[in-house]
C-alpha cells in the first residue's frame, strides 16, 4: 500500500476531522499531493492540493473550512476539515498531482449528519 487514509468517522454538523495520509513512497517530499472525495452516486473530486514547495489550493466548497498540509519527515498528508456539512460525507482519499491509478487505496469514510 503506497497511500493509507485514515481518520474519518462520524460526526454532527458543525464538528470537526483531521485526515491523515500516510505515503510509503519515495521522495515524498517533492511531490505535489492532493486529497479528493467521493459521495455515493456522485463521481470523485478534488479537494485541495498542496505543492511541493507549500503551495495550496481549495476547491470552493470546502475554501475557508478545510487546511491541507503536510509532514515531509514522517511523509504524512493532512486535511483538517472544520465546520463540517452534511454534504461533506464522502469517502475522502490522497493521491500524488497527477493521481496514480494504483494509489487510490480504500479511502476513509467520513459522514455528517445533520
């Protein structure tokens, strides 16, 4: 397994979540990575992304709410989400800039009810 997301659950609206993406991939460091999500029905889509040099971006939906950043000594890729919304429910997963087909992983779930 070269992407492992982990730290979702259940929470109310309103509450908060930090994802962690653990990378076993060489020269983590150097590469641009992104976190992406996927509700039921819907097809996958970008979150934030965060470059090598510390460059973020946020899709609009989550802009103001979300903080992508990064641990390059331990290769570890967070998303802290706050103020979280019920149409934040997704199964959220990490991948490089551009995405890799075999480092999309199982994801983790994270739900909001309202």
């Amino acid at each position: 397994v070269q992407l492992q997301a982990s730290g979702g659950g259940l929470v109310h609206t309103g509450g908060s979540l930090r994802l962690s993406c653990l990378a076993s991939i060489d020269r983590f460091r150097f590469k641009h990575m992104a976190w992406y999500r996927q509700a039921p029905g819907k097809q996958r889509e970008f979150v934030a992304r965060m470059t090598a040099a510390g460059g973020k971006d946020y899709s609009n939906s989550v802009k103001g709410r979300f903080t992508i950043s990064r641990d390059n000594t331990n290769n570890i890729l967070y998303l802290q989400m706050n103020s979280l919304k019920p149409e934040d429910t997704a199964v959220y997963y990490c991948n490089e800039i551009p995405s890799r087909v075999d480092y999309w992983g199982q994801g983790t779930q994270v739900t909001v009810s309202s």
